[in-house]
C-alpha cells in the first residue's frame, strides 16, 4: 500500500511539474535577472542604460514591480461602477525585456508614452463592457468624484493594452491589472531587469557586478 501510495504521489508531482515547465505565463521569465538597487534615484536609470551596452545582454528595463512580486490595489470608479484592480510601476523597455506582447495602443507615441496606464486585456474587456471603444481610446470617461486620485492626476489615461500575463500565482484567475508608466525623471523604480543571451550567466554576472560597482560603488546589490 506503502509503495503504490508514493508511486501515485510521484505521479501527481510529475504531472505537476510538467505543467509548470509547459504553461504559458504571458511573459518570458528565462534569462532574467533582478537587481535591487540600493537607491532610488536617478542612477537606476543610468545602470539601466549602462548594462544595456554590454555583451551578452539583450534587453533592459526598471521596475518597482514585477510579476510574482507584491503588486498595489487601486480602484477606478465610473458613474457608481468600480473596477478594481492591482497595479505596479514599471517602464516600457522592462514590458519589452519580460516579452509581454503589447496589443493595442491608443496614443502615436506607442511604447514611449508616458504618464498613463497600459491595462491588461481582461481590464479593457470589462471596460468595454460599459463603455465604447472611443471613450476607453481617448480616455473620455465621466468624471466621478468619488474616483481615487491616481498616480497621474483625476483623470485616467491609457495609453494601451498588453495581453494578460501571470502576475500572481497560478491558482490565482488573471482579473483586472495595469502598469503605471511614469516619465524617467518622475519617478525612479527599485529594480533592474536584466534580459541576457542564453547559457551566457557566469558572464553576465561578472560584467553586472563590475558596472554595478562603478555607479554604486561599495554598496551590495
């Protein structure tokens, strides 16, 4: 009985394990690295743009959030109509370095717009569902004063959608969520998001110390 317990449970983790590896996340989450900076201030935006230039690296970005990190609550009320959801500060080039696909923009400056929203797919559907496609484009909402002020100001500007992507656990259903892309110099953002070329880390590593050292010299990252 013993055996054909463990038998079945090393059954069930296989299964398990196998849907992990296979499931689709919305994001890529190989070949990324993390990097907490020790300030928050205009430096992360230069090591950003530093390790940029190095070999072996494809792609950079900042964030204050990331998917499976702790993310914020907000609400966004129309006409009486809540719509929660959960957010975090993030730039464009760490939505690009995660691979999360962009499927619309409203504005011509597309991936460099700033101060404003990108929702996910699941937050513009629920949208749509009161309001037309005009009103969400140019952000034509009624004004509500119950409405919690956001990041930017009372109104709520978005620039785009972005397909839904994991950003909590897999138990968790992907509900309303949005990205807060502030400008470069309003706001700087806690994380480095490093994407590098495959097989290629021990490189990555070294070259990463070594630059993170010369712009926040002696201080641990």
């Amino acid at each position: 009985i013993i055996v054909i317990a463990l038998i079945g449970f090393t059954m069930v983790v296989n299964q398990q394990m196998k849907f992990i590896v296979k499931k689709d996340l919305g994001y890529s989450s190989e070949n990324i690295m993390v990097i907490r900076v020790p300030q928050t201030n205009a430096k992360v935006n230069i090591l950003k743009e530093e390790l940029a230039l190095l070999p072996n690296i494809e792609s950079t970005g900042t964030a204050h959030h990331y998917p499976g990190y702790r993310l914020q609550d907000m609400n966004f009320s129309i006409d009486g109509t809540p719509f929660p959801f959960k957010f975090g500060f993030i730039d464009q080039q760490a939505i690009q370095t995660l691979n999360i696909k962009p499927l619309l923009y409203f504005t011509d400056a597309k991936e460099k717009a700033t101060n404003g929203w990108i929702i996910n797919e699941t937050f513009y559907n629920n949208l749509k569902s009161k309001y037309s496609d005009e009103q969400i484009a140019t952000s034509d909402f009624p004004f509500d004063e119950n409405q919690t002020k956001n990041a930017a100001d009372e109104r709520f500007i978005i620039h785009g959608v972005i397909s839904d992507f994991h950003y909590a656990s897999l138990h968790s259903k992907i509900e309303n969520f949005a990205f807060y892309i502030a400008k470069p110099e309003a706001r700087y953002n806690r994380f480095v998001l490093v994407r590098f070329k495959q097989n290629k880390i021990k490189e990555v590593i070294a070259a990463v110390e070594n630059k993170t050292d010369e712009i926040y010299m002696g201080q641990p990252i």
